[in-house]
C-alpha cells in the first residue's frame, strides 16, 4: 500500500536535514552551466565544488555527502577522471547522481555511458530521450537506440520513457529521474509524479544540469528515491513561484534561484504529487 504522507514526511526531513547540516556535493560537470549548478546547491542549503582532475575528484568523493557527474561537455582528462571516480564511489557505497546528458554523441560519451553500468549510480537523471537511450545502452527493458536524441534535446515523452526509467531503477538499485512537462521519478518499485515548473525552464541553459546537482545534495541526507522526488519537487515549485514574477527569461533565472532559497519544507512537500505501483 502506498503511503503518500510518509513519503511528504521524508521529504520534509530531507529539506530540512540538508538546511541545518549544508552537506557537500562535489560536482564534475557541464562546463555551460557550472555557475548555476553551484548556485542552486547553494541555495537549498548545499555546499558545492567543481572539480576535473582524478585526484581531486576522488578527495570529495571520499570527503563529501555525494557526488554529480554530468557527461554534458567532456574533456579529454574525463576518459580518466570519471571511470575513476565512478569506481571510487561505488566502492565506497558513496551516492552518486550520473547525467547522460547528449547520450550518443561522440565515442568517448558512450564508452564512459557504458562504464558507469557497472558502478550502478545511486540516481540517473535525464530527460526522456536520454532515459531511453541510457537504458538501451545497458542493455535493459525498456530502451531503444540514440535515434530520438537531439543534442540535449528530448523528442519522447515523459511516458514512453517509463518502462526504461523502471528498467534502470531496478538494475542500480537506486532512482531514476525523467525531466518534463510532468516529472517522472521512480525507485523501480513505486513512480511519482511531479507537477510544476516553468515554460522559462526551456529558455535557459542548465535548469537539468542544476537539477542534477541540487539532487546529489539530497542524496546526501535521504535514500535516493527521496532525494530525486525531493529535488524535483522543490524545482517545480520555485519553477512555478518564479514564473509569476517575471516576465522574461533572464530574470526568471535570477527569481528562481530565489524561490529555491525561500521554499519552506512543508511547500515542497506538498507540491502536487501522484504515486503508483510500477
């Protein structure tokens, strides 16, 4: 039987466990959008440090709550630095959040994207495309080719990635993450649904990659599944709360980042949410 208010009343003290003790979430990640990665895992209460070289990945692997590895721009140190920190973190039983942002493009994504399988992330946040392709990629139900992946675009519905967000929920373990109109988070077990967000989402960069990052802050203080839901969740309030004060792109950015300050527990708990069996 599914227990709504439990799941409100986990994401309440993930919100605030993360607001008192500022849990560090190490990123490696897209170099467009590290500014507003940083700043949105400040603003919920985070503590945020980028990183690219091996070693110092593998220090705030060690050293902090969780890590994010976003695949979004890669550099050639990468086919050196992610493997290894994948490795690190799974042998540490650390939580780590993985992006397969642009999934399909180039041989160095995909033989990294084929990597971290074994390293089982904690959480796998995509958009539906990527979600799809990820899971066709390990092999798993659910997943089909790179073929409806456009750069960092999704061409598939939050819907039709479901079978492949289960599929990969159940291989690692953890969470999955589908980012769009209505969010999708599943532990393989149970799926959410997430109501929210901004059409201003679509005109700026990194709202995903952000996203990626503020949810390795969760993942610090919760189980996976309670930190990607309470991550989209608080994204789709602040999402929505910004839009109404701003007329234009630019601005909502900076409203946003605000609204994820200012959200209190008990609103991101209760912004709208459905769950069922998967």
């Amino acid at each position: 039987m599914i227990n709504k208010e439990d799941i409100k009343h986990q994401i309440i003290e993930a919100v605030e466990t993360v607001r008192r003790t500022n849990p560090m979430a190490g990123s490696i990640t897209n170099t467009v959008t590290i500014n507003f990665v940083a700043n949105a895992q400040l603003a919920v209460g985070g503590s945020a440090a980028m990183v690219y070289l091996p070693d110092e990945g593998e220090f705030l692997a060690k050293a902090g709550g969780a890590t994010y590895i976003n695949v979004g721009t890669l550099f050639p140190i990468y086919a050196e630095t992610l493997p290894h920190l994948a490795k690190v973190l799974h042998d540490t039983g650390k939580p780590w959040v993985l992006d397969p942002v642009a999934i399909g493009i180039g041989s160095l994504r995909t033989q990294l994207l084929l990597q971290f399988k074994e390293y089982k992330p904690s959480v796998i946040r995509g958009n539906a495309s990527e979600i799809i392709a990820l899971a066709g990629l390990w092999g798993l139900d659910g997943g089909t080719g790179v073929s409806n992946v456009r750069g960092v675009d999704s061409t598939d519905s939050v819907s039709a990635a479901k079978a492949a967000a289960v599929s990969l929920a159940k291989w690692t373990g953890g969470a999955v993450a589908v980012s769009g109109k209505t969010d999708c988070v599943t532990d393989g077990d149970l799926i959410a649904y997430s109501q929210g967000g901004s059409d201003f989402m679509e005109k700026i960069t990194g709202s995903g990659c952000s996203l990626g990052g503020v949810v390795a802050v969760y993942a610090a203080a919760t189980s996976p599944f309670i930190a990607a839901l309470t991550a989209t969740a608080v994204y789709n309030l602040a999402g929505k709360r910004a839009e109404h004060k701003v007329d234009g792109p630019g601005s909502f950015q900076i409203q946003f980042l605000d609204e994820l300050y200012k959200a209190s527990a008990a609103d991101i708990a209760n912004n709208p949410l459905e769950i069922e069996e998967a």
